[in-house]
C-alpha cells in the first residue's frame, strides 16, 4: 500500500546547516539588498537509509517546488533535472539504492538561466532560489495509480455525472491485470457511489451516472466531493483519494457563467512572496492568503500571477470558494525554440497538476504581456484543449489588435494612467472591449490587470495620494461593472512584492498592492471588501488619518468612506451630525458606491469653521436603520497601545505563523507616521524570521514564527515608550 512520508527534516544545506524544507537559500532584507546574491548554485544533501522492507517497492521523493535549475543525484550518480520552478519533479529511487545509508543530493542553480521561462528578459518579481516548497517520500506498489482527471460534464442536467480518466504508474512493464474500484463520497465522507473495474491496461476509465442530490461547486457554497481509488493487482496494491467538485464554468461574449449563471468577476493578481523568506514559507501562509484574498477583501477571484502556484493555496481556494486563473510562468519575454518548448512542457505540467481543481477555471497559456507569436501560441493552446476540454483557455496581453487563438481575451489595460501622459486621452476607467481587440465581433473578455506600476503607492503615503490609489481601484471595477462585454476586472495587486533594482521604487519593492507585503490592508484594500454584501460583513472604512495638516488645504475633505452601508453618520465635535448617502450619481455600477463627504454637505457657515479647531470625530454606519460599524478617531493621538496579533496562538509543528505589530492611538487606530524600531524576541521551540529589531512601516510591522517542534513559543516586543507586549504560541 502506498505510503507518503514528510521528508523535510534534516537537509544539509551547502554542508554546514541543518534545515528543514521548506527553504530559502538566501534570506533578504526588507528593503534595498543586492537580489544578484541568491543567483548562484546551493547545495542540499540528506541521508537516506535504505529500508529492507521497501524491497519490491517503488520508492522515490517528490519534490513539490525548488528554484529555478534543480539537479538531483544519488551517492554521486544523477538521477533526475528539472528546469522548471514552480511544478512538482520526482526523483526514482527504485534499484539504485544501496544497502544502509545513501546520500541524496540536490544542487540548486538560482541564476537567472535565459534558456529556462520565465528567464531570458528582464521579469518584475524575484524568483529567489532554494528547495522553497516540501519533499515528500513516496513508496508504493510496482504499479501504482498516476495521473488521474476527474471531470464532471453536464452539472446542469438533474442526473449528474463523474467521469475518471487513470493512467496506471508501471515503470519496470510489468505484465498488468487486477481490478480498480472507485468510491464517490459526499463532504462527510458518506459513499454515494462505487464501481470496480478490470485492469487491462495502463489506462483506465471510469464513470458514474445518474447521480442526483449532488450539490454545485460555487463562491457561495464551495460544496467538495472525493473520489478514492483502490488499485488491486498481483504487484500489490495501491489506493489514493481526490478532492474535486461539481462545476461548469464558461467565458461567452455576454459574460463568465458559473454554473449557467453570470458572475461579475471582481479580483486580484497574487505573486507568492513574502518578506525575508522569498517563496519559502507553507502550509500556513499559503491557505491564509487565499482566507484574505475571499475573506478579507471578498474578491471572487485570484490570478496566479506569473506561474502555478502552491497546491496548499490552490486547495484552500478550492475549499473557500476562490475562483482561480492560472498560468505558466513568464514575462514578456519569449526566447528561442528549445526555450518555447520549455514553455510548451509548462502547459503539461501545469494542467495536469491542477485539473482536478474545482476553484481553477480558466488556464493562462501565453506568457504574460508578451507580443504575438502565432506558432508558438497555436502549440500551448492545442496542448491545454488536448489535455483539458473542459476549462477555456486565455493568455494575457496588453497590446491592442493582437491576435485571438485563446477562448477569451483577456487583457491588462492600464488606460487609467494614460491621461496623465497623453493630452488626447480623456480619464476613463477601460476602453471598449473592440478599440482593445480591433475584432468585428464581440467575444469573450476580461481585464487582467490595471492599476499597479500606473499608480504605485505606499502605506505611508500622504492621505491625498492614497485616496487618489482608492478612486482609480473604484472607478477601474465601476467602468467593468458597467460594461456587459467585460466579464471582469481583476487589479493589479494583492500584496506589494519585492523586485529587480529595474523596477519599483528603488527600494527593490513594487508598491502596487492593495496590501503591503505583509498583508496588511492600504486603503485601497477596502475597496474591495466594501463591495461585499453587508449580510455577510459590514464594511465602513473612512479614507482618513484624520488630521488636520495632513492634507494640502488641510482638513480632510472630500472624506471618501468605502462601505456596503446604507449611509453614515459623521459626528465631529459638537456639531450637529450629518447623514449621507452612498455616492451613486458618480459610481452608478458598483454593487456599493463609497460615500464621499465633501462641501457639499456643509453650510457656509460650517465650512468657515471647519478644522479651525480639530476635535475628536465619530463615523457610524447604518444597514435597515441599525448601527452596524462605527469608526471614532481622537484630535490628538497619541502612541497608546502596542499590538502583538499572531494569525493563530495554536500552529503546527512545523509551521510558520504570521505575527503582525501595530502601534495604536488612544481610538485603536493605528499611528499611520510612526516608524520607531521595535526589538522582537522568539523563544521556545520556534525561531523569528526576519530582524530582531525592526522598523514600523505606516504604523506596523510584521514576521514570522517558524515552529521547530512542539511546544510552548513565547514572543516579547518591545517598544522604548510603550514597553513589552508578550504573546505565545502553542506548536502541537
């Protein structure tokens, strides 16, 4: 029976460091570091002691992710390469291990090799080097399942059907016979149907019919089935289960439909990055990106921008409800021929990683922002419709007139950014999808990216300018809310992202998030979240740090309050208060227009005295009538409280946890100037990762909590005017 071990613990990393997978080779500052030093070759080795009872077995290790050039031998003698940095790669052990202990060796080239996507131009994102994602031991019978895609045609009639495509695993051509039984289960592992079939070959097919009661895979009811299956042959026997769902998605001219219904699409694109750590972080990290990408931000959809991303991420999207674009990786840059057969094998791998994926709808076979290149994209996308009938296929550009061999075209249009920089180019969010394609026809459509590089801003940024970055976000999603050719805008970016020195600002930073590279939220983030409905989370978050002098003319007029409210109550000192509406003469589209106070809520009289003498000021939103948010913000903040929030206070093991520490005012509202260090102490069975004194950023800061075990973790920040808050972790 397969068995599938971690095999994580104990590498020795260019042979002087024990370390557990997954890793970085090189660990970065925050800020202004030279991204040359990761481009180089690493070493990992690890002791294999070959196991008596694994004799007739096939045994190998799965790597699910190292970067960019992995080369693997055992006890000196290669065994396996892999070029590409973002899919899995196995190495077969099978009839080369020795009696006792065997080394294993991976060499790890992080240079920036032209012959290997997404390399050969220059790329606006750090690619990092290192064994970044988990390894995992594998034994199983002789023959063993593989591959194996899960389809679900026609989810709109009453009957259902599943259909299962299995390719059998037999690499010493042992002569096959047996049987395979498969088991359909429900979300609370109920069997709701079986069947068992004979092996005759090494590829098998098995359906199910007529299944009724089954429930859709959807953004609001992410309903999950599985499938096991269970290999008997002389050899031996195997079994795997696999998590997917009930869905049918489909681009038309009209719109996406999701289940023959139309979905506004509203999302972001997410680099997998963090501070210090590069891609290496796991488990944890990865589902509580997707938890802020559908909870936090309430966005239906996430592109994995510029290449497949971690299975863990994809399988929270799967289970919260998060519509995924996927692509393969690349930017601008198309090389040679061996280099597009690269690229071409990219599709494969990707595919057929993720196909069972209920959350992926649609795959990404063009390199992102490249030009045409008619033969080159007639082969990705014959391989994707070869390998998957069942998804659409797109590939992102932000030329005009470019040529469709896609299912949709799909399109980053930065048109918000041109007026500035073009006298003949009036402000607007998008243009017409047909000014964008220079088609005689409608066709499918979707806009992948705006925003971003256009408008990069900072927490810290002066209020005017970040409101100014929350505007754009809104009139970009009200201009594809308005447009029936447009099945959906999704920004340019989830979270800020470390960068070659070419771009950015200069810090190696791309500031184009509507979070900061710690997750958390500029103002822009609330754009997002506010247009969810206020039965599931009532958004009411003013634009303002509330003082004075902070902006040019003083004061904080025009106050933009993005909420899903149905109006708010501004309360500043003594003054009468006034109600307001949301503002929907200027964004007439949006499920939730902002509101936004401005001169024309006050009398002369009002104006004449406003913010002559700053006083304490109160926003309350209203849904049906009743108070449901209420932001109060003080005349005179002050640094008040010292907050230490880790995402969980139980991880584990063998996890990292998000620590964030924000530095608030007397209100609770954090102090959006103050970047005075503070110390950070780890002990117990985890480590810190990132500086032990570090810098407040717009008010906070963050790092990680890397469990080395279990057990009791203790954190203490300190602070020099607000002392120590102490917080611990329990690792199980």
């Amino acid at each position: 029976m397969r068995t599938v071990s971690d095999f994580n613990d104990g590498w020795l990393f260019e042979g002087r460091d024990i370390v557990r997978l997954p890793h970085t080779a090189v660990e970065l500052p925050f800020s202004y570091f030279d991204e040359t030093s990761y481009q180089r070759t690493f070493t990992y080795s690890k002791v294999i002691n070959n196991d008596p009872a694994w004799a007739g077995s096939e045994v190998s290790i799965r790597f699910d992710g190292a970067m960019a050039n992995a080369q693997v031998s055992l006890n000196g003698q290669p065994i396996v390469g892999h070029t590409d940095g973002y899919t899995p790669f196995v190495a077969r052990l099978t009839g080369l291990l020795q009696d006792g202990d065997n080394t294993l060796t991976v060499v790890i080239d992080g240079s920036e090799n032209p012959g290997i996507p997404p390399f050969g131009g220059a790329i606006d994102y750090l690619t990092y080097a290192g064994i970044y994602r988990e390894a995992w031991l594998e034994v199983t019978a002789p023959v063993s399942i593989g591959l194996h895609k899960i389809e679900t045609p026609d989810v709109l009639a009453e009957a259902k059907r599943v259909t299962i495509a299995v390719t059998l695993d037999n690499p010493q051509a042992l002569d096959l016979s047996g049987s395979m039984t498969a088991t359909l289960r429900d979300s609370a592992g109920s069997a709701i149907a079986t069947q068992t079939i004979e092996v005759t070959g090494d590829a098998l097919n098995i359906s199910f019919a007529g299944l009724t009661d089954i429930a859709l895979w959807s953004t609001d009811n992410p309903a999950l089935y599985t499938v096991t299956l269970d290999l008997t042959t002389p050899h031996g026997a195997d079994s795997v289960t696999t998590t997917f769902g009930f869905r049918s998605a489909e681009w038309r001219p009209e719109g996406f439909f999701l289940n023959g219904q139309r979905i506004q699409i509203r999302g972001l694109n997410r680099h997998q990055s963090y501070p210090y750590i590069g891609y290496a972080l796991g488990r944890a990290a990865q589902e509580k990106d997707a938890d802020i990408l559908k909870n936090e931000l309430h966005l239906n959809l996430v592109r994995t921008s510029h290449y497949p991303q971690s299975k863990y991420f994809l399988d929270a999207c799967d289970r919260l409800g998060l519509m995924v674009f996927e692509e393969i990786p690349g930017w601008q840059h198309i090389g040679d021929l061996a280099w597009q057969d690269d690229a071409v094998e990219n599709v494969r791998r990707m595919v057929t990683r993720d196909w069972n994926h209920p959350s992926i709808i649609i795959w990404g076979v063009r390199i992102n922002e490249s030009q045409d290149n008619h033969d080159f994209y007639v082969r990705t996308n014959a391989l994707a419709r070869e390998l998957d009938s069942t998804r659409q296929t797109g590939g992102v550009r932000y030329i005009t007139d470019s040529e469709l061999l896609e299912d949709v075209y799909t399109m980053n249009d930065f048109v918000l950014g041109e007026y500035e920089h073009n006298p003949n180019r009036e402000r607007m969010g998008l243009r017409p999808q047909q000014e964008v394609t220079g088609l005689d026809r409608i066709v499918p459509y979707i806009i992948t990216e705006y925003n971003g590089h256009m408008y990069p801003t900072k927490s810290h940024d002066q209020e005017q300018r970040q409101a100014e970055h929350v505007i754009r976000h809104l009139e970009v999603m009200n201009a594809g809310y308005a447009d029936p050719q447009v099945s959906g805008t999704i920004g340019w970016c989830a979270f800020d992202y470390n960068t070659h020195k070419d771009f950015g600002s200069g810090d190696r930073i791309c500031h184009h998030g509507v979070m900061d590279m710690f997750r958390e939220p500029k103002f822009a983030a609330y754009a997002y979240a506010s247009q969810v409905d206020p039965s599931v989370a009532a958004v009411m978050k003013p634009v303002t740090f509330w003082a004075r002098g902070e902006r040019n003319i003083g004061g904080v007029l025009p106050l933009i309050v993005l909420t899903n409210c149905d109006e708010v109550e501004l309360r500043y000192g003594n003054n009468p208060p006034k109600r307001i509406k949301p503002d929907i003469a200027r964004f007439p589209h949006l499920p939730h227009a902002p509101v936004i106070v401005d001169r024309r809520h006050f009398t002369a009289e009002e104006l004449g005295v406003w913010g002559m003498m700053w006083e304490d000021g109160e926003i309350t939103g209203y849904v049906n009538g009743q108070a449901v948010a209420t932001a109060r913000f003080v005349s005179d903040p002050l640094p008040t409280t010292l907050e230490v929030a880790p995402d969980t206070t139980t991880c584990a093991a063998t996890e990292a946890t998000r620590v964030m520490v924000r530095m608030l005012d007397q209100a609770g509202n954090k102090l959006p100037f103050m970047s005075e260090p503070v110390t950070i102490s780890v002990t117990g069975a985890g480590r810190l990762i990132g500086p032990a004194t570090a810098p407040l950023r717009a008010g906070s800061t963050g790092f990680w909590v890397q469990a080395t075990g279990p057990g009791e973790i203790a954190i203490a920040v300190s602070h020099d005017r607000t002392g120590t808050t102490t917080q611990s972790l329990t690792a199980v």
